[in-house]
C-alpha cells in the first residue's frame, strides 16, 4: 500500500498539471471503493489550482470543485499521452489543454476519486491526527496520546487518529532505529523514549521522500520512476536475516494483522515497564 512517502512523491510528480484546464473526462470503469462520481465530467473547462496532500489522501482544488483522491493498496497516477498504450486496470482518464492525460490505475479499485464535500470532509479528513512533519507532532503531544494506551506501540504510532501517515515501513524503521520492541505497551514509554521516536519518525519520512518513496512491488511515481528508500531498511521485510548492529537473527510477529519484524537483543519487550508522571511544567 502506498504509504505517507508514496503519496508525497505522486503529488509532487503531478504538479506539471497545475494551471492547466480539463479538456475531457474519461471513465473507462468506475467501480472504486466508492464509485466515481456520475457527474465527474463537471471538471471539463476548469482549472487545476492546486494540490495538496492530507495524510495519504491527494487533495485537488479546481476553479470550482475539489476533489480528494485515495490510491488504497494498488492504485497510482500516471501522466500519459493519447499515444501511450491504456492498461486494463485504467479506471479514470483526464485529459489537460497541454494533452496530457492523467490515468488512474487500480488493479485491487480499493482506492478513490471523490469529491471533497462536507460529507467527505467530516468522515474522512476531520478525524485525522496531525501531521508527522508539522510542528503539531511534538514529544509533549505524543506523551499525552500514549499515555492511557495499552496496545503495542507500533500499533498506536499507525493510528491516524494519533498520528498520520506512519505506515508499517515507516514505523518498523523508527522502532528498529530507536530499540524499542513493537509490542512495547504504548503507555510504558519514557518521556525520552517518546522524544526520540517523534524524532526518528520525522527523520525516516523526510529521509523517505528524499529517496522518492519505496518501491517494494509496483509503485512509481506519476513520471513512472521507482523510490529507493527500499534500498536503505535496516529491519522491514529483514525477517531472518541478521540485525546489522548485533548480528542477532531479526525475528517477525503479527501485531495488528501487520507483519513487525524486530530484533530481541536490540529492541527488548519490557512488559513490567512503568513511566513516572511528567512534571507540571512551571
């Protein structure tokens, strides 16, 4: 699944579009998670204004509508040309002024091309948590989040409604980096510990965008390039091999239905764990 990293990159490869007007709209098959809107050929004539991204979801202003687009587990953007070969799984084609043509594919469809309205906005967008590379994701927050929570800590930094964005690669790197076991109890992290993961989380997902994502199957960006992050995990899919620091053989488990492969000599479970409370600044 596309992840925070991924999604980043394909807006960003996406802005050659903007200022550009839809000439036509193309459903090839609309059958998403949600199906694409009947009236979606209301973009014809306006102008992309902007793009941004909130969490994993694309959000596009035109002149007049916005649109929020989700790729799910397999769907990606591509720009094209009428010349370029479809594919079976094309689902959506917009065609801009220039002629280029942006091509959704989704093989698994579980993603989707809606659009932002109050209904999306309030069940999609309004109960998200911040931003992992804003300033609303600091220590001080985290603690507070974490600190009646029981679950495993990899499970609770992957919650959107903590924190956004920080999918099972992401999350499996920051707790190798740090030495913090997967299935730690949230609520026994110290203070410190809280600290550098809200570090090593902003580091991994600004070092990841650099790298232009992951590319662990198909993904690429809209320009049909690969990322590289892949090329630097110390731990995710490393199930077996040998830890790079301890030579300890990595082990995985299921937390969440997720795969978290870890070392036990570098990342102890510590289930007898108890955090002082924090001190009332003051």
């Amino acid at each position: 699944m596309p992840e925070l990293p991924e999604v980043e990159t394909t807006k960003t490869s996406l802005l050659p579009l903007l200022h550009h007007r839809v000439q036509s709209v193309t459903v090839r098959d609309s059958r998403l998670r949600w199906a694409v809107p009947d009236d979606i050929s209301r973009l014809v004539g306006q102008e992309l204004r902007a793009l941004k991204r909130r969490s994993k979801y694309i959000l596009a202003e035109f002149e007049t509508d916005q649109m929020l687009w989700h790729l799910g587990m397999s769907g990606s953007f591509r720009l094209c040309t009428a010349q370029d070969e479809l594919r079976k799984h094309d689902h959506l084609i917009l065609t801009f002024d220039d002629g280029t043509e942006l091509r959704y594919h989704d093989p698994r469809r579980f993603g989707c091309i809606l659009w932002l309205n109050d209904e999306h906005q309030k069940k999609l967008i309004d109960t998200l948590g911040p931003e992992p590379l804003s300033d609303a994701f600091n220590a001080d927050y985290l603690y507070e989040k974490l600190r009646t929570k029981q679950v495993g800590i990899k499970i609770a930094i992957m919650d959107n409604h903590v924190v956004v964005g920080v999918g099972n690669i992401y999350a499996t790197e920051s707790l190798f980096n740090q030495g913090i076991h997967p299935a730690q109890p949230a609520n026994t992290l110290s203070s410190e510990q809280i600290a550098g993961l809200v570090v090593e989380i902003k580091r991994i997902l600004s070092h990841a965008i650099q790298l232009g994502g992951s590319t662990l199957r198909d993904y690429t960006n809209a320009m049909g390039e690969n990322g590289y992050f892949q090329q630097t995990l110390l731990a995710y899919g490393r199930a077996g091999e040998m830890c790079v620091n301890c030579e300890t053989t990595l082990e995985n488990m299921k937390l969440g239905q997720r795969a978290s492969v870890f070392c036990p000599q570098c990342q102890p479970l510590k289930l007898n764990s108890t955090v002082p409370k924090r001190r009332k600044r003051g």
